[in-house]
C-alpha cells in the first residue's frame, strides 16, 4: 500500500502521507493551470501592442463574500486617464452612502407674498428620458406645483426665489475642453437643475421663414435667428460664454422634428424661471422678479415659511442615467452632494465632493499613490486612476445590501446607453454590465461579467490610443468569460 511508505517531508521529519494535503496540493496544482491559462489568455492579447505609442491596463476578479479574489493583471496598479469611468467611482460612493431608497428633493416654499425654490442638486428634474419612460411631459413636476398653489387658493405671488446654495456657484469645470463647451456633455451643474441644463431646440422653415421650437418654452433664453434657407440643415446654436442669447447659424432646408441640444448659462435661475412660466400659464400673477434667495438666511431671520409643494426624483433613477448613458452633469450634481453632505451642510464643491469619494476608497483600503482624481465624470484629462482601483471598487459595491441594484445601473449591450452597439452577437451579451469611457486618447471599459453562480469584474483603461479601444476590451472579455465557463477544462 503506498501509505505504508515513508516519506520525508519538507521540514526532514520522516512522516507518511497525508490524503487532505494531497488533494489540497492538487486542488491548487489544477487552480494555478487555471489561473495561468487566463494569464496565458489574456497576455496574448496585449503581446502585440507597442508599449511606447499605447498604455494598456487591466484588472480582472472575482467578487466573493469574502472579499476580491485578484484573477489577472497587467499594469493594474499604474494610473492612467480613465475617461467616463470615473463615473463608477462617483456613482459607488453615491450608492454607498445613501442606499438604494434615497431620493433628491426640490420644494415649493410661500414665503409672504413670495415663492422660493429650494434645490438639493437633484440632476434630473425635467429629465427627458425620464419623463417618457413615465408618460408625461418635462415639465410635470411644475405643473403639479401650479396646481398645488392653485389648490392652496394662492392667486398671484411677487418673487421667485432660487436656493441652490446646496452647492457653490462654479457651475463649470476648469479642466473641462474650452472648445467644446457648447456641446450637451458640458452642459453646468447647479444646486437646481432641468433638462440636464440643455435647451432642447428645433429649426423650422415655413414658407421661407425660419424659426426655432424651444423644448421647454421658456423666457429664459432669447435666439437672435442669422440662419439662411439652404439646400440642407446644418444648423448650430451659439452663445457667448456667459450669457443665455443665442444664434442660430447655418443652413435650414427644412423643419425638423428631432431635438438638438445645446447648454445654458446659470442653472439655478433657468430652473427657477421655467416654474416661473409653467406657474404664469397656470393662471397665476406674477409682479415681480425671478432672484437668488436663501432659506436658510429667511430662517434666520425669523421669516416661517409654508410648504406647497414638492417633487422627488429616486436615487436609483439619477445613477441609471449617469451610467446608461454617460451624464457629465448628473455625476457632477453626485459628486457636489456627497461634499455637501460630508462637510455637514456646506454648499458641495469639487474639492469636497472629490474628499468624499477618496475617503470612500480609502474605507476599501485603497492607496492613494493608485488615484488622482479632478472631476466626478471623467471629463477632466487630468484624472488618474489605477484598473485595479475600478475593479475593487466594483467588487465592493456588488456585496453591500442590493448590490444587485447597481449592477443594473450600468449600460448592457444592445439596450439604451452606451453599449448599444457593442459586443454584437456576442454568446455572453447578456451577461455585460459596464460602464464605458471615451476622451481623447482615452478608451475605457469597466464593469461586470455576471454568470449564474459567480460574478467577476474587470476594467480595462487604454491610453494613448490612435485607433478604437473598443475590439480589445471586447476581445479581454471574451477570454475572461471563455475561461470561466470552461472552468479547470482549461
């Protein structure tokens, strides 16, 4: 019998074999064929990519009950630009700290014979995507408050007042590309918000007139029209910096049903001055100005103020459209309130807002020296952020109480959102819940690989990229899932 032999162990002491050591060493022996046939995998893809013209991250693990199990990396510790995938650590944190019930207000305050609109940054009042998904125009949640004063038997009313010092007044980013700040992914961010802080627009021509439909309608902004009939639509709206008068330049051929966007200046007073006008079309007088107040200062002063009314937009909801679809100012207005929040009621800025989620990777144990962080989006080139800092952070998320939740945040391929287009007849499509991440140079994928009795996470950052990023982050998670589901085969 073969355990009647002597062995010698390790250590020099005579002893006879163990069956349980045996099976360990074999279960371990098969574990690292395994684990090496990912790594054999996953280093043949980034073989052929010249170091010197391109920087390729990846990190790849397991989430388990016991923490992230590391299954594969190649410069997962090295900080790269991350592009929107710095949404994920901004919207982390959000789901982190407030769960998955939480909610944003904005309330309709009477204050004597004025109204005063207080925010608290909620990024999705009047969201378009919202608004259809629930049947009802963008601007249901002011209708509402028109009928609610109405119900109160108030008639008439002098000022509107704009509290949106939940956050401070830097509604724009300094790091954020100068020439592109009229495109909707620029659009500001501000302690009130609607419509993404976009003026929807179409062109129209009618009998040779040209004209323009603003969706919502508003007093808001004014458009000087320096447009001319043309032999096709190529129209643009621009504005000076700073100020809501816009032009529409260009060639209009003919009306157009398919909404443009373009951003506005100051979203607290266009919040603020399109309940104005929803309130005026509901029959209510208004005889004086729409102006910033401050609640908190009428408190102070004793003034008490009536509730009319209010609107809640789910947490839930704000994170899906920051992930699904990539919203700048939506992780902005998240970023803004944790530092709100944390600073125990101080208006939410970059800087505090950037402690919070630092201090929520720290609460991981994640060094400093893996990330640099500039904004809550991803807009900014000057964030830094290691792959393998992605990938704990999501493993994380997935194991606190309705992970599940998050999980279904991010975009899937051939639904609404970012990946739409990706991982076309893919055989694991549907197991793919990421978050995508394009700037210049900058191609980034990160996010979940859900199987029936295991999840694993991946993130892979390219940078300084002269092609599409996409193939490679599509072809890692092919082998990824690949090797999972041939299991110790491999």
């Amino acid at each position: 019998m073969l355990n009647s032999v002597p062995r010698t162990s390790f250590f020099g002491l005579r002893t006879r074999p163990n069956p349980l050591l045996i099976l360990i060493l074999g279960l371990c022996w098969a574990t690292s064929l395994w684990a090496q046939s990912l790594e054999t995998r996953l280093n043949g893809l980034v073989a052929d990519i010249n170091p010197k013209a391109t920087q390729v991250g990846i990190a790849v693990m397991e989430a388990t009950a016991q923490g992230p199990v590391m299954l594969y990396g190649h410069n997962a510790q090295t900080p790269m630009t991350p592009a929107s995938n710095m949404k994920i650590l901004t919207t982390a944190t959000a789901f982190a700290t407030y769960g998955s019930k939480a909610s944003f207000t904005t309330t309709l305050y009477q204050v004597g014979e004025d109204f005063l609109l207080l925010g608290s940054g909620d990024p999705a009042l009047g969201d378009a995507r919202l608004a259809e998904a629930k049947k009802e125009s963008i601007t249901a949640a002011f209708d509402a408050f028109a009928v609610a004063c109405q119900q109160a038997g108030i008639k008439s009313f002098r000022h509107l007042y704009c509290d949106d010092y939940v956050f401070d007044q830097q509604t724009t980013h300094p790091d954020w590309p100068k020439d592109q700040m009229l495109n909707w992914y620029c659009a500001p961010v501000g302690g009130l918000n609607f419509n993404a802080n976009c003026l929807d627009w179409m062109p129209k021509l009618n009998k040779g007139r040209i004209s323009v439909e603003m969706v919502p309608p508003n007093t808001y902004t004014q458009i000087t029209i320096k447009a001319a009939p043309g032999n096709s639509n190529r129209v643009w709206l621009w504005r000076p910096t700073e100020q809501n008068l816009f032009e529409l330049r260009g060639t209009v051929a003919q009306s157009s049903t398919e909404a443009l966007s373009v951003p506005i200046v100051d979203p607290g007073l266009w919040t603020t001055t399109i309940l104005r006008d929803r309130l005026v079309a509901a029959g209510l007088q208004q005889t004086g100005q729409v102006c910033r107040g401050s609640l908190a200062q009428m408190l102070a002063a004793g003034v008490k103020p009536r509730q009319i009314a209010a609107h809640q937009t789910d947490l839930m909801d704000i994170l899906t459209r920051t992930n699904q679809q990539s919203m700048n100012m939506m992780a902005e207005a998240l970023c803004k309130r944790l530092g709100h929040d944390a600073s125990k009621g101080q208006s939410g800025t970059w800087t505090n807002g950037l402690t919070a989620v630092q201090n929520h990777l720290k609460k991981l144990g994640l060094p400093e020296s893996l990330y640099t962080l500039a904004d809550g989006c991803g807009l900014s080139a000057n964030n830094r952020v290691a792959p393998e800092v992605f990938a704990r952070v999501l493993c994380h998320t997935v194991t606190v109480p309705d992970g599940n939740l998050y999980i279904e945040t991010l975009a899937r391929p051939g639904a609404d959102g970012t990946l739409e287009r990706r991982f076309r007849n893919a055989a694991y499509q549907e197991m793919i819940f990421a978050k995508t991440g394009h700037i210049k140079g900058v191609s980034a994928l990160s996010g979940y690989l859900v199987l029936p009795k295991r999840t694993l996470v991946f993130s892979v950052l390219v940078n300084g990229q002269t092609g599409n990023g996409n193939a490679l982050q599509e072809e890692v998670c092919a082998q990824i899932h690949t090797w999972a589901t041939a299991g110790k085969k491999n």
